[in-house]
C-alpha cells in the first residue's frame, strides 16, 4: 500500500512540476504545390491522430478557392466571367483574402497587385512554361494594359464584379499566406496556444516551444547555390507571421542576364533594383506574404519606410551589391537573434 501511495506522490508531484508533460507533436504534408509543416505543443496525454484530417481538409478548402490550376476553383470562375459586370459570390475565404488584397494594392500604390496573371504567363512563370526568349516590348505593353487591380470591385454578400472583362487574378503571393492564417485559426479552435505553422517558407508562431523558450525562425540565405537550410538571419517569433520574398530559386538567364518571377506591376519587366529577398513581421500570415513580394518591387528605401510608417510591421531588405556581397535594410523594430 505505501509503495502504491509513494507512486501516486511521485506521479502528482511529477505533475504539479510540469517536468515534461507535454509533447510536441508534428503533422506534414503536401499542398500549393509545396510543402507544409506544423509542430503542436499539447499535453502528453492527448491524442494527435484526429488533427491530421481536419490539417489537410482545411487546406483542400483553401486551395479550392485560391487555385488557378483548378479549373472549378472560385478564382478560375471569376477569371472565366467574359464581360464588363459580370460577377459570381464566392466564399468567406476567398472574400476575405480579396479584402486583404485591395489593401495590399491601395497600400504599396500597385507594387502588389493581384490581376498581374498576363504578365507572368508572358514571361513564362505560369503553367505554360518559358517559351526560351524575352518576349517583345509590344506584348508586354499590351499585357500591361490588362493589369490593374481596381478592375475588381468588392461588393456586399461576397460578390465580386469584373468592371473590366480583361482582368485576370492571381493571388498565389498571398494564397500560401492565408493558409498558415488557416490553419492557425483551425488550432486556436481547437484549443492550442502553442504552435508553429509553416506552409511553404511562411510561417506563423503562437505561444512558445516545449521547453518555454520563444521559437525561432531562420530567413534563408538569398542565394542561388545556397541550401535550402542554410540560414541567414535568425528572428525569434511569437504571435507574429514571417514571410519571405525572393528572386534567387525562381528565375531564368539569358545572356548572362537574370530575370526573376517577380514582376514589377508598373513597367511589366521583372524586377531589376538589387533586391533579393524581402522579409516580413506582421499580425497576419496573408500581409506578410503580399507586402514581401511589394517590397521586393519597391526597393529598400521605399519598403523600409513603409514598414516604418504600419503598426505591427516589419521587415529586412537584402540588397545584392555590385561586389556580390549582401546588404541588409531593416525597419526600425526588426530584431535578429542571431546567436
């Protein structure tokens, strides 16, 4: 009987301590066309299996909404619609991320804009691949007559209209965004304080890790022959998204000449200014995403400044200089923890 009452202290006392009670938990997998990653912190004896379901349905939804590779996807609809005033009413999903959209257009004065599918499918950075030459400035000047964000208007009960018929969205530089924002509202719901969620190198971090300290998130080094695990920067992260916009993995070379997928919404020719990666702090996954791909059309001064002027942003700007080597511009609150 003692014997059974010193396990039963042991076991309490264990408990009161906190000495390990909990687990961290990673689910994984495959969405976007890339990769997800998500560790849970939650007590030791709860059950992990049943969130794999909910994970990996939840971005099914997300994806069937935001896809442009899915012909009956809600963004595929709208880009069918043939005529001036023709609209569809699409779901709280999709709604929402075009809200978010207009903002990041009306924020960065069209250095983001999500309507500039023809000018990516011109230079080859859509389904249909590069064509293998730099297409003609007549064609990208046309291409540049079908972009413009405010062609779309947001109106009451979810609807959107096309006021011109020639515009065509794509929204993947905030699709991956909303899905880290997915998925950690999916965890709050369920009760989870302590989490990280990345989808395809953006990142969202709630709470702390399973030992009490902050987690920590490494920015990649914005170089072509760099690993994908070769790490830059260091920014510790808690309650905040990171989000990252490069020109070094997605590009093409002709005549020793580089042009990046990432493509300036003003002139229609990649971006040119010396920027190669762009990151970003904010509230939501979905800002994040879009502002770092803005920034990377903007330049470090611009971006930096306009960091400087949102509450609750921030972000690092590296510049490759003639030299080759890296230069970085930060806001004024964008702390490294680089130890």
């Amino acid at each position: 009987m003692k014997k059974i009452a010193y396990v039963l202290i042991a076991v309490l006392s264990f408990h009161i301590a906190g000495c390990d009670l909990k687990k961290e938990v990673v689910y994984s997998g495959a969405t976007m066309g890339t990769t997800y990653h998500i560790k849970v912190v939650m007590s030791a004896l709860q059950p992990a299996g049943s969130l794999q379901a909910r994970i990996d349905e939840r971005l099914k939804e997300i994806n069937r909404s935001m896809s442009t590779f899915e012909a009956d996807s809600e963004i595929s609809r709208f880009n069918t619609l043939k005529d001036a005033g023709d609209s569809i009413v699409v779901s709280d999903d999709f709604f929402s991320v075009m809200q978010t959209a207009r903002k990041l257009y009306e924020l960065t004065d069209g250095a983001w804009d999500g309507s500039v599918l023809p000018l990516v499918d011109l230079w080859g950075f859509g389904p249909e691949g590069f064509s293998g030459t730099v297409p003609p400035p007549e064609e990208i000047k046309r291409c540049l007559g079908e972009v413009g964000f405010s062609g779309v208007e947001l109106k009451k009960g979810n609807r959107l209209v096309k006021s011109r018929p020639d515009i065509q969205l794509d929204l993947a530089s905030i699709a991956k965004g909303y899905g880290v924002d997915g998925l950690a509202n999916l965890l709050r719901g369920f009760g989870y304080h302590d989490f990280l969620v990345e989808v395809g190198g953006e990142v969202f971090a709630e709470g702390l890790r399973k030992d009490g300290k902050s987690w920590r998130v490494g920015i990649n080094r914005p170089r072509a022959d760099a690993a994908f695990n070769e790490v830059y920067h260091v920014v510790d992260l808690k309650g905040k998204a990171l989000a990252t916009s490069g020109d070094y993995r997605n590009f093409f070379e002709i005549g020793g000449r580089r042009y990046s997928h990432i493509i300036d919404p003003h002139t229609g020719y990649p971006v040119s200014n010396g920027v190669v990666s762009a990151s970003v702090l904010a509230d939501t996954c979905t800002l994040a995403d879009g502002l770092a791909t803005a920034m990377m059309v903007m330049g470090p001064e611009k971006a930096v400044a306009l960091a400087n002027r949102m509450p609750d942003v921030d972000c690092l700007v590296v510049v490759k200089e003639a030299d080759g080597s890296l230069k970085d511009y930060r806001s004024a609150n964008f702390s490294l923890d680089d130890k």
